[in-house]
C-alpha cells in the first residue's frame, strides 16, 4: 500500500482514530490528576583547592579539582554522604531508599557538582537537598584529610543554597496529555490499519478494482429514504439518487456500444444488495429517455418488482412459461412512458428449470423483437443457479454490488460463475455508497431551485450531454400496443 491507500484508510475509520486519542487524552490527564505531586530542589557546590596562591600551583590546582570533582559526585548516594544527613533530619528513609530520590552532576570541565534532590513535600525537599550537600561537604572534608595530620586540600562550599520548590516538577500535565494524545493516535492507526487488512468487504471502488476490471457502471449513494420511497419517480428530480440512476443509463450505452445486447441481465452476488430496485430504477430511467422498455421480474423466488410498482403478481412469467397465457395478455403498462411490467407470476417449485427452458429462450426473444430494452431481474448468484443459467438467454450482464456488504471473494466467485457460462458482463454497479467520504462515489449536484442554465458538476468523465439521454427510441414510445408482442 502507499500512502493514499493509509490516507484513504485513516478516512474511512476517523471516528475510531479518533476515539483512540480521546482515550488516550484522557488516561493522560487522569494519570496526572491521579499521581502524587513530586517537587524537586536544587543547590549547588564549588569545589576549591587550597594552595600558595602562584599561577602554576592554580593552573595545578584547578586541573587537580575537575579530576576529583567526578569522583565527588559518585559519592553523593553513598551512605558516607546521605546517613550522616539523615540522621541531621530524623529521616526514617534509608541510605539506600533515599539514594534513589538524590541525584549529583557536574557540569563538563567546571568545579561545580549540582544536588537534586526529589519529595512530595517542597519543604522537605529543601531541607534534604541541604543536609545532603553539608554532609557532602564533611565527608570530602574527611576523605581528602592527609593521614599525616594537618587540613584537607580540598574545600567544598555552597554557592547556591536549596530553597522549597514553589510548584511541582512532576507530574507533568502538558508532557502526560500530549504523550497520550500521541499514544492514542499511534494505537488508532494501526488498529485502522490492521482493520482494514482483516475487513474484506468491498466499499467503494479501490477494493472493487482489487477484484475485477469490469467497467464501473455507476454509484449510487445511501439514501434513508430509500427504503420507504424505493422509486425513481419517487425522488426529487435533481436528487443526487435521481441524477446516479441516469448516469447509470448513460453508461450503460456506452457499454453497449454495439447495441447488441438488448436484454440486459441484472443480478447481485447475495440477497439483500439491492438488485430488484436498481433493475426497476434503471427500466424506468431507460423509458424516461424515449425508449420502449420491458422490466421482467425473473427473481422467481423472492419477486419484489411487482410490490415495489404496486402491479398484480399473480399472473406473469411463470404463467407464460408453463402455457397458460400469451406474453401479449401478460405485460402490464406503468406510468406515462412506455415502460411495460412483466410480472413474476406464481411462485414455481422449479425456478431453476423455468429459466434454462427453451421457453424462456423464445419469450425473450419475442420481447426483443419489440422493445428496444428488456430489463431483467434476476435472483442473486450465490444461493442459487437461477442467474447463471438465464445469463445464456440475455445479451448482457450487470452485477450490482452492495457497499459494505459484500465480500471480495463473494464478488470473485460471482464473477467466476458468470465467466464459467461465457456471459456478457457489462460492468458493475456499486449501490449504497456512503454520500461522503473517500468511498463517495456522487459528487455535488445543483438543487432544482439553482438557475437551469448551469450543467450539474456532479457528472463523471464518462457521462455524456443530456440530449444523448432524450434522444428519441428506434420505436416511438406513444405508438407501441401490446399487440405487437407476436405469437409464437
């Protein structure tokens, strides 16, 4: 991946990015709030040698003291240094136990060595870092005395004495948020990194393409109201779901450039994507344009063209299928353009076979004599065989693909099953997008109230100008009765 691919990634899982670093802001803030206040003091010692007072017994001198300040500071946590002072204090720490809150420097080629010294109390900090530093100062005073008596030549004295801390040295409230702030936005990307790794559902067309290059048809974005109001007809004329739906169209022309394939196949990988209203949707934008359109509803298990165009099921296909009626007496007329219904019928026991029938062969090819488009309905692929074996009968194939729903190894084996059958995929359409972010696949369109003279920004680079969508149908729409539906 490189980085669009983690930028893309961090987008679509801002919220827990996100919600990672209020966590981790928050453990920072509380871990200050909670931890006891530590207060350090300071003071600071010069380190002098005693000599005559020449200039080479000084440059001797001074050379002599940075060599034995080193030494100094290492005996700063030894019990020579702190017992002394803790008994000065009346301390009920040990040597040991207060050598870890004690701490001696010295800054490079000076005389100086620095105490630290660390408590929860400013005062006894103070009180500890002096007692330390005059008992650093006897202990050396000790240590450096000749064995052959006389004064030690050495002499340490404070030049700067401890004073209580006025606020706390730690904890350090700023350092503790930003630190969990940062730790909270590491943990977030890579728990998004490693979701998206493990997640393989398909949600916009990166992870489509990871799987196959058919043509992207359209993208229809996620709409609430949907589920209520399922139709075309139903949404604003302007609506971002109106304008997918004739972009669906438009390029599903340029699909089928050839016009060869005139019926045209529209199935998923599962149920529940979405297929059955983006057939009837895509019928009823095929007849708005001037073209004479059948919708045939071959989804002989779960039929739902019916209810959603509120049309009677219970004479349709399967009742032409089994010779019952004539597809003439069968096709039902809906709204003002020529958009013809043909309904599923009765429930069979044998869908399956209904569909690979040789009679379904010649239904279609008598509606294809007629209408300009046939739309077909199909049951989805996985579960059952239904699509696969009518995908020999229809010229093309469209495979709709629910976001966030479908897996990519669902779409490859749909795929696979229709390329096992020689069909004709013309391209997928991607339905439930979400309206924003990096999976969006609908751009900004211009409400029905903006001036008419302005084209809508929200056609991709494969639509084409509008009068190609109203161009007038081989067969006029006003002129087609269901009489011409001939008779075997």
């Amino acid at each position: 991946m490189d980085l669009s691919d983690y930028l893309r990634i961090l987008r679509r899982n801002w919220i827990l990015v996100l919600s990672f670093s209020m966590v981790g802001l928050l453990i920072g803030g509380g871990s200050s709030v909670l931890t006891k206040p530590t207060y350090t003091a300071d003071t600071q010692l010069f380190v002098a040698i005693q000599n005559s007072g020449s200039v080479q017994e000084l440059q001797q001198g001074n050379t002599f003291g940075q060599a034995r300040v080193q030494s100094y500071v290492q005996t700063v946590d030894s019990p020579v240094v702190l017992q002394p002072a803790i008994d000065a204090l009346g301390l009920e720490d040990t040597s040991a136990e207060l050598a870890e809150r004690v701490t001696a420097s010295a800054d490079l080629n000076t005389v100086l060595i620095n105490i630290s010294v660390r408590d929860h109390s400013a005062v006894q900090a103070a009180a500890i870092a002096q007692a330390v530093a005059d008992s650093m100062i006897d202990a050396v005073d000790t240590l450096e005395k000749p064995r052959t008596g006389g004064t030690s030549p050495v002499n340490l004295s404070i030049i700067k004495p401890a004073t209580a801390p006025t606020s706390p040295s730690a904890p350090n409230t700023r350092l503790s948020l930003l630190l969990g702030l940062a730790l909270g936005l590491l943990i977030g990307a890579v728990v998004a990194v490693l979701r998206a790794a493990l997640d393989r559902r398909i949600r916009g067309e990166v992870d489509l393409r990871m799987v196959t290059d058919a043509p992207l048809l359209g993208g229809i974005s996620f709409d609430q109201d949907a589920t209520r109001k399922p139709l075309l007809t139903q949404a604003a004329p302007q609506s971002p779901r109106a304008e997918s739906f004739r972009q669906l169209r438009t390029n599903l022309r340029f699909a089928n450039i050839s016009g060869n394939a005139k019926s045209v196949l529209v199935t998923s990988s599962l149920p529940g994507e979405g297929k059955s209203t983006t057939a009837t949707n895509l019928a009823i934008a095929l007849a708005e344009a001037g073209q004479s359109v059948c919708l045939v509803d071959a989804d002989l298990r779960r039929p739902m063209v019916s209810e959603y165009l509120g049309l009677d099921r219970n004479a349709g296909l399967t009742t032409a299928l089994v010779g019952l009626a004539d597809v003439n007496d069968l096709l039902q007329p809906w709204g003002n353009d020529s958009l013809y219904v043909l309904s599923s019928g009765q429930i069979p026991p044998n869908p399956s076979e209904l569909l690979g029938s040789e009679k379904m062969k010649q239904v279609l090819t008598q509606l294809e004599q007629v209408f300009d488009t046939i739309v077909i309905d199909a049951p989805p692929l996985l579960p059952v065989t239904d699509a696969a074996v009518l995908a020999q009968h229809v010229g093309g194939i469209v495979v709709v693909v629910g976001s966030h729903k479908l897996k990519q190894q669902d779409l490859r084996k749909s795929l696979d099953a229709l390329a096992l059958v020689g069909s004709n995929l013309l391209g997928v359409v991607l339905n439930r997008l979400p309206v924003k972010g990096p999976d969006a696949y609908a751009y900004t369109y211009y409400s029905h109230s903006e001036s008419s003279s302005k084209k809508p920004s929200g056609i991709s680079s494969q639509s084409t100008p509008s009068d190609w969508d109203s161009e007038p149908a081989s067969r006029a729409a006003s002129t087609f009765p269901a009489e011409r539906v001939r008779r075997p």
